[in-house]
C-alpha cells in the first residue's frame, strides 16, 4: 500500500477482523462491478456515488421512470380527457427531461474544455 489513508484503512479493517466484528457486508466474498462507476463521466462518479449510497437516483433517471410509466400507462387507457390530459403531461415531462439532459451534456462538455 503506497498511500498513508489506504494504510489506516486497512489497518482498520484488520483491527475490525481481529475484534470479531460483525462483517455481514452487502456483496461481502463478491467481486466489485466497477463498470457502471466508470462508464459514468468523472466528474459525476463522486455526486452518482453518494446518492446511490443513500439509495437516491438522480433526477434525470427518475424523470426517465416517469415518463416510461407515463407512455405504459397511456397504452392500456381509453380515449377520453383522461387520456389527452395525461398526453399532454407526457410531452411537457418529455421536453423537460430533454432540457436536463441537454443541460448535463453542455456542463459536462464545459467542464472538459476547462
């Protein structure tokens, strides 16, 4: 281990072992999927990694939920107001999340110039 922080931790760790603390680890004895944490740009891995440790997706993942409910949903629905008024939600959440997304691209496209 070269880096001083990566010394402590381990010798946390191992202290840990030693003292027989309860080690019931999600994935404990599988090997990290570290594909997902590297196809994200670097410089979202940081903020993606704390909300998916607090069990939170971004906003734009949910607003892609929404809008795979919303098209599910208007598939089984009859033709009525119900139907024009949740089509009329589905474009204005569909141009909204183009927006973010478009948002997102241009941050991310500054930050790599910068």
């Amino acid at each position: 281990m070269n880096s001083p922080l990566a010394s402590v931790a381990e010798s946390r760790i191992q202290e840990a072992l030693e003292a027989g603390a309860d080690m019931d680890l999600v994935g404990a004895g599988k090997p990290l999927d570290l594909d997902g944490y590297f196809a994200a740009p670097s410089a979202l891995r940081a903020g993606f990694g704390m909300l998916k440790s607090a069990g939170v997706v971004p906003p734009e993942v949910e607003a892609m939920r929404d809008v795979g409910l919303m098209r599910e949903k208007l598939e089984t629905m009859e033709e009525g107001p119900q139907k024009e008024m949740l089509i009329a939600e589905l474009r204005l959440r569909e141009v909204e999340l183009a927006m973010a997304m478009e948002r997102m691209k241009r941050h991310l496209k500054s930050d790599a110039t910068s």
